[in-house]
C-alpha cells in the first residue's frame, strides 16, 4: 500500500510540474496520469542538433524532451540507489538513479477538446487528435469508441470529427460543423428516426454482460426437454421421444 501510494504522488508530482514548465513556453491542453498533451509556438525550436568532432556523425536531440526530462531529473533522482554487488559479503554500491523519462510525441495539426458545460467543471480524457494528412491520430473519450451506445450517436459523430479540420479560420471551422449539426437536427425535428426495440444496439456492439444476458433471454426462451431411448416393437430398434414436462 506504502508503495503503490508513493508510485502514484511521484507521478501525480511530476506531471504538475510538467505544466508549471509548459506554462513559460506555451499552454498546456490535457493532463493524464503518464502524459501532458500542450501546444508550443511555431517558433519554439522542436528539435536541436549538436555537431561533433566526427563530421560524418550529428547528435539531434528533441528539445522540449529535454527540458522536461532534465526538470524530471532534478526533482526525482534517488541519489542512494543501490545495487548488489558481492551475495555473499552483500555489499552493495551507491549511485544515483532516475530511471522515469518523458517521450514526445507529435507534432500534431490539431486537438479538439470539448467545452464543460458548466463552469468550473473540467472534462478529462475527452479529445480528438489529427494528424497532418487530417487522419485521426488519436481518439478517447468519445462514444463512438464505446461498446454499447447507440449507433446513432456514434454515426453522428463519425460525420462530425471530418469537418473539425475544415476552414483557415474558426468562424469557418464552426460553419462547416454546424451544417452538419443543423442536418441532423432537422432530421429530428421532422419525426423521421424511430427508436428500435433493442435501443438500436446489436451483436457487434454491445458490451459482454448485455451478450450474456441475451443468451440467458434465449435459453429461457427455447427451453430444455429431456429425451429418452425407447423399444420399439420391433426389438432391434429404438426411438428417441421427449418426457412430459421438459426438464
């Protein structure tokens, strides 16, 4: 319990100053617990590369990697790591040891990340990250992503993340999701969905208690009869007949 506590205020810690450092070069956009998702200014050098006495051979380095991992290092290297040398005598040498490091990844063309409805509120792991090409890199939060929702909202927002990336401006990012928006209310307002019995849900993707439920749902449904081997007249053959009252 001591260490699975420690484990989690290290990672809690270092992520928080992750930000306090984002915040002097840029504005940081999501936290989770093993990653700080932040945008950084165009100008803002992405990668460094040193030149060496071998004109052949060039160290490149990720700049903002490096800023995070030397803070990291500063605030929680264990300078009494210790390692077993000798079993026997068990002696042992001291060293310093910080073995956590940061990983960049990206850059991306753009992150979008829904507003809380109410102030104050936050809404955590809930985005859509793009890839320059306009692929979607990474998704989270989302129904459509679910197993188990409606395959109306997930279609809906299948049309929606497309037209995230469309226009120079984001008056004409917000046109292009509203004319979506708009269609599908009117959609809605014009009576033409039903709701199908099921809530529109089906084999490919509900979750697996709805699946087991189901099952049950149908073997109670079909029932279990017993069988039984009888003779007939004839003594070289036999006949399978149900017993009354199944079982």
């Amino acid at each position: 319990m001591e260490m699975a506590g420690v484990v989690t205020y290290t990672g809690a810690k270092i992520i928080q100053n992750a930000r306090l450092l984002v915040e002097k070069i840029g504005k940081p956009l999501e936290l989770d617990t093993d990653g700080i998702w932040c945008a950084l200014l165009g100008s803002f050098p992405e990668n460094f590369t040193f030149k060496t006495n071998d004109l052949k051979k060039k160290l490149t380095i990720s700049y903002p990697c490096v800023m995070l991992n030397v803070d990291v290092a500063r605030n929680n290297t264990n300078d009494q790591y210790q390692t077993l040398v000798n079993p026997v005598n068990k002696t042992y040498t001291t060293h310093s040891e910080c073995s956590i490091e940061f990983e960049v990844d990206g850059p991306y063309k753009a992150m979008i990340i829904p507003a809380s409805k109410e102030e104050g509120i936050l809404i955590k792991k809930r985005y859509v990250v793009f890839n320059d090409d306009g692929t979607l890199a990474e998704l989270k939060g989302f129904e459509i992503k679910r197993r188990g929702e409606l395959k109306l909202i997930k279609i809906f927002q299948a049309e929606l993340f497309d037209k995230f990336l469309n226009g120079s401006t984001l008056e004409e990012c917000y046109s292009a999701v509203a004319v979506v928006a708009n269609r599908w209310l009117d959609l809605l307002d014009q009576d033409l969905f039903f709701s199908p019995p099921d809530g529109g849900l089906d084999e490919s993707n509900i979750s697996l208690e709805e699946k087991l439920r189901r099952e049950r749902s149908r073997e109670r449904g079909l029932g279990v009869t017993r069988y039984e081997w009888v003779k007939t007249i004839s003594k070289k053959k036999t006949i399978m007949v149900p017993l009354p009252g199944g079982g």
